[in-house]
C-alpha cells in the first residue's frame, strides 16, 4: 500500500505500508512512518489475490488519521487507522 499527505510545509511525504481491517470507510496501515494524526491521507495499492477470487483488486481511498500507533518495544512497526468518505475496490487488470 503506498499512501501520502502533505506535510506542516505542503510538502507531499509518500510511504509504504500494509494494510489490514479493511472496510468500506476506514483501514489501518503498519508502517514505521506514519503521518502525523488528523493528516489527510490518500492511499492506493492492491489487495492480494486470494483463493477462489478470478482477480486481484485494487484499493483507493482518501480519508483522515484517526489514530497513530508508535512502534512497540521491540517490535517491527506501528500504523495508523485513517477514517474517510470511501474506500473503493476495482478489479486489477
């Protein structure tokens, strides 16, 4: 997933991360560098391919941080959970 937001001087700040707890209005993203909370946030990627499923789908969405988990002692990454109007799902390809 790459998602981006700009930053406190308006410069546009892109990173990696990987989603989970998808919905139709919000997500959450681990990444060890995730936007400040109430950044506005837009996100694209895809979904993976999973059995049964003829395609992949891709993900778009734009929404707001809702809230910012630090990294854990000892852990791997953090995230944030961003809320919005929509998510949408296309078919890949």
């Amino acid at each position: 997933m790459i998602f981006s937001w700009r930053d406190a001087e308006e410069v546009r700040q892109e990173r990696i991360g990987i989603t989970r707890d998808i919905s139709v209005q919000a997500a959450f993203v681990f990444t060890p560098s995730p936007p400040p909370l109430q950044a506005n946030v837009r996100l694209k990627g895809f979904l993976p391919h999973v059995r049964g499923a003829i395609h992949s789908l891709r993900i778009y969405g734009q929404g707001h941080v809702v809230r910012v988990e630090p990294i854990p002692e000892g852990g791997a990454s953090g995230g944030f959970a961003m809320a919005g109007k929509s998510l949408v799902l296309r078919r890949a390809g």
